[in-house]
C-alpha cells in the first residue's frame, strides 16, 4: 500500500501544470452541498474519516488505471474509472468525477486512443482534488 | 401490524468509501448494516445459515467478481432469497442499467451520490414489504400447525402445548388454536373422570362379589348346624365354669 501510495504521488506530482494540473482552487474543486450533505450525516469527524479513505484508495486506483492504460486493458481500465467517478461524486468532486466517467466509457467502448492523456488529466484534476481536500482538513482542524 | 423503525440492510460495494458513507447513513436512521465488497461475498453471507440474516439489500453494480445484475439474478432464482428487496444504489446512470435491475426484480434504482432522503423513504417501504411478507410466511406456517393438530387429535395423538405459540395469537387462528386447546383438554379431563368412575365400579363390584360368597357360605344348614354345636359347646363351658 505504501509502495502504491509513493508511485502514485510522483506520477502526480510530476504533472506539469495545464488545464486540470495547474493552479488550485479548492472551492471550485469540491461541492460544499455534497460536503455539508456527508456532514449531516455523520458530522465533522465523519467527514473527515471519508476524506481519509478516499485518499488512500484514491492512489491505488490511479496507479491500476496507469497500469491498465499502460496494459491496453480496457476492463480493468473501466472498473478503476468507474470506482474513481463513484467516489469522487460521493465527495463533491464533480469535475474529477466527469473525467472518469469520459475515461470509463471510452474503455467499456474498447476506445482506448487518448486513453493515456485523459489518465494523465485525471491524475493532475486528482492532485488539485486532494489538495482541496487536504485544506478542507486543515480548515477543519484549525 | 405496528413495525420497528430499525432493519438489519446488507450494503454491497466494492467501493470503501461508499459503504463507509451508506452504513453511517443508516446506522443514523436506527438500522444495523452488514457489508459485502462483491456479488460473491454477499451471496455467501445471504446464504449462509438457515433464513437470510437481513431483510434489505443495498447492491451496486459495477462490482468484481461477481457484479451487480449477476447478484441480482442469483437472489431472484434462489427460493430463500427472492422475497428480500434489492435496491440498487450505482452511479450506472444510463437507463439501460435501471430497466434490466427492474425486469431481473430490483424494487429501485438509485444513483450515486445517493439522495439521503429519497433513500430513507424507500428504506422504510421495503423494510414494511420485507415484514409484511415474514408476518405472512409465520402465519401459513401457523396455519400448517393447526392443520398437524387435528390430524393428531384424529389419530388421539394430540398435544395441546403443541399449540401453545399459534394460541398466544389474537386473531381468528389463534381462537381457533384456543379452541382446539380447551377441547383437548376437556375430552382428556373427561377421559380421567370416567377412568376413576370405573374404578370405583370395579370396587363395588368386587365388594359386592365378596359379600355373595360370604352369604352363600353363611346361609346353608351346615353353617347353621356348626353355629349351633360351637354354641352349645360355648353353653356347656360356661356351667362347668359356674
């Protein structure tokens, strides 16, 4: 998991800045009514717990996905998009949700072209994601 | 038929995040919750045991090993598992997905990120369904013992604790049971009462057979022949004594 994790964050961080890897604007990044929704459930703490797993889940899924891209292996490719878009909507991320869900249904057409440009968006929308997340913590704690 | 807020829900996600936030969700509106990362653990758990330990399935349906529509159709062809409501919480958005859950049975179809209210709503229906069919099951199998009670009272072989359960019942088959009950034990109370009348005949009878021999042997001239030497024998001490 911690090998996973690494690999992912440099595949991440070695993004260039661009369109979906440039500057971070956390607030256009998250749905506060999505947030404000997981609160009402479980309040801050539970919130925060979500956020925790989605972080480590989230760099496993990214690395399956380079791997799948890499591999031409468009079911596997599918399902890690698929889980990705599920969980990034289930947290307000809209924008990184829309990419997966592109990238899912190119590889259940068996489309793979573009397949690893639009992973590497995903990768790059993914850091600003998790950075708004990171600061929504922060914010939490402070 | 009153029913409790709070249901056992199997939630069936191979996304962690998604079951962490739909158990919360529904531990907060009093249900307990069991979790299955694919169709195959969760059929696993559905039919492990006697009678399936939940009475709703949360199911998603892009799923390894086993995916959603391959669960589902497992559940409806297995006899134990059709009656449990399956509602189907995937962010397969396309209606394709929610006509073939529909036909394959699903009872809904929601779309992730889940409507917290919306979901609540369908919860208690099917909570209500899923009880309404238990309460039904209990009662042909209550209908099934009444039936077995006057086969047994046909055959005398009845036992009336053997409906104690339907009698606590207070509809028409549990009266029904009662009656059963309180005429068994009438017909046994009169079984013990004519038992004991015959009981006592038989010593009268056997009294009054005594007796007869007694005067058979007590009415004859050598009786009286014998009676009458033993008195004057009794006469005859007496003088020589005096």
């Amino acid at each position: 998991l911690a090998e996973a994790l690494r690999q992912a964050r440099a595949v991440v961080e070695a993004r260039p800045g661009g369109p979906d890897g440039g500057d971070v604007d956390g607030s256009a990044e998250l749905d506060a009514s999505v947030l404000q929704s997981l609160r009402e459930i479980g309040g801050d703490e539970f919130l925060s717990d979500v956020i925790d797993v989605f972080r480590v889940d989230a760099p496993i899924l990214l690395a399956t996905l380079r791997r799948s891209v890499d591999a031409a292996d468009s079911d596997e490719l599918r399902r890690a998009a698929h889980t990705l878009k599920a969980n990034g909507a289930t947290l307000g991320a809209g924008g990184f949700a829309e990419l997966c869900r592109e990238l899912e249904e190119r590889a259940r057409n068996g489309e793979l072209d573009g397949a690893s440009e639009l992973a590497e968006r995903i990768e790059g929308r993914y850091l600003r994601v998790e950075q708004a997340l990171a600061a929504l913590g922060a914010g939490a704690q402070s | 038929v009153s029913l409790p807020d709070g249901g056992r829900v199997l939630v069936v996600d191979d996304s962690a995040v998604n079951r962490m936030v739909l158990t919360k969700a529904l531990s907060a509106d009093g249900h307990t919750s069991l979790t299955a990362e694919n169709g195959l653990q969760a059929l696993e758990l559905l039919q492990a045991g006697g009678e399936p330990c939940v009475d709703v399935v949360l199911l998603d349906i892009d799923m390894p090993m086993l995916d959603g529509y391959e669960t589902l159709a497992r559940m409806k062809s297995d006899e134990r598992l059709r009656h449990l409501p399956v509602i189907v919480v995937s962010s397969v958005e396309d209606l394709d997905s929610v006509v073939r859950c529909i036909k394959i049975g699903a009872t809904d179809y929601h779309t992730k990120p889940f409507n917290a209210e919306v979901l609540r709503a369908r919860l208690k229906a099917s909570l209500a369904e899923k009880r309404l069919h238990d309460l039904q099951l209990e009662y042909l199998e209550q209908v099934g013992r009444v039936t077995d009670a006057a086969a047994a009272i046909e055959a005398e072989m009845f036992a009336p604790e053997t409906l104690d359960g339907v009698a606590a019942r207070d509809d028409a088959l549990g009266q029904l049971a009662r009656v059963f009950q309180r005429m068994a034990r009438e017909v046994a109370d009169r079984e013990r009462r004519l038992k004991a009348q015959v009981q006592q005949l038989r010593i009268e009878i056997d009294e009054a057979c005594a007796a007869r021999k007694v005067d058979e042997i007590t009415d004859t001239d050598f009786f009286r022949n014998l009676q009458e030497r033993a008195n004057t024998l009794r006469l005859g001490s007496e003088q020589v004594d005096g």
